[in-house]
C-alpha cells in the first residue's frame, strides 16, 4: 500500500486520478525547523531532504511512505508558502518579469529506509505586472494561494500570470507524476 505523507489536497488527486490507491496521512515535521537547520543546502537538496523526512515521519513500516516536497528559487533565494494574501502580493511583486524555478522533490521510504527519490525542476517566466494586476488577482484567488509556493495556481487564474513554462505540468503542482507512475509499477503497486 502507498500512504501519501500530505496533507496536500492537489497531490492527492493527481493521485487518485492516476488510479494509484493510497491513504493520505499529515507527516509529522517541523518544516521550519528543518529549513533553518539546512539554510546552506542549495534548493534542490533541501526539497529532497524535506520530501524524505516526510517519508520517515509516517510510522507504517511495510507500506511505502511517499514524502513530496516543493521549493521555489528565484535569483538564488529561496521562497515558501506566504502566510497571508499582503505576503502573496509581494511575492508576486518580486516573481514578475523574472524566470524562477519549481523543484519538487518526491522520496519513498519503506520498513525506515529510503528505496527512492527524484527531484524535477520546471522554470516559469511570470510576464510583468503591475501593483493594480497583482492586487486584482490576489482579490480574485483568496486565501487559496496561501497553500501554494509562488502565490499561484497554474491550474487556475494563475496560467494568466506567464509569458513561457517549461517543463512538466506535475511538476509544477508538486508530484512528478510520471516518474512516480514507473516506480510505482516497478514496486507492484499498479500492473505493468
């Protein structure tokens, strides 16, 4: 059986729509914590060190725990999920006219051990905005983008917001679905 260590509501149903069965279980982690004790790590390995200490957090020892984990890097500095809609505007504010990049980071951790990892980046021009553009959008998405690392939601309003994407589409919402797919066949938990 796969537990999925998130509470991440997207993850979960790329899953499900996938057909991979799982359960979701909250990992227990300080991400903080985690995120200061690692403030040297370059940005792909603090998303692979925090999506495989997910994956340890989950006590099921015979299952495979998938850990998932996603940091945004623009000009060298790393960005987490704003606290609130004025942080999200800033964030904005700071991402526009600028290319960063998406680094999602997926671990599978089965009986204490880790049997797997991958990490995926996708990099995203965000076109200019404006203080009246950014402000309207933020009014428009709520407090949904709060769950979110760039203040976005590509699958929704926030496509509007680039000029060019490259890369995966999972990636860019947090689960390297493809990769994912191929060990999960790999390890019996969906038919070849």
């Amino acid at each position: 059986m796969l537990v999925l260590a998130s509470t991440s509501k997207i993850r979960h149903t790329i899953l499900e729509n996938a057909g991979l069965t799982h359960h979701v279980r909250a990992p227990t982690l300080d991400e903080l914590a985690v995120k200061r004790a690692n403030k040297n790590s370059d940005a792909k390995s603090l998303a692979i060190t925090l999506a495989t200490l997910k994956a340890f957090s989950i006590p099921h020892q015979s299952d495979y725990i998938l850990g998932a984990d996603q940091i945004l890097e623009c000009n060298g500095e790393l960005y987490d999920k704003p606290n609130s809609l004025a942080e999200a505007a800033q964030h904005l504010s700071t991402l526009q006219g600028k290319t960063h990049y998406l680094h999602s980071a997926l671990a599978i951790s089965q009986n204490g051990k880790k049997i797997w990892e991958t990490v995926e980046t996708a990099s995203l021009t965000m076109r200019p905005l404006n203080a009246a553009s950014i402000k309207s959008y933020v009014t428009q998405t709520d407090n949904r983008i709060l769950h979110c690392v760039g203040a976005y939601q590509l699958e929704g309003r926030g496509v509007q917001l680039f000029q060019e994407i490259k890369g995966d589409y999972f990636t860019i919402l947090g689960l390297p679905l493809l990769s994912l797919l191929e060990i999960s066949r790999h390890l019996g938990l969906l038919e070849p």
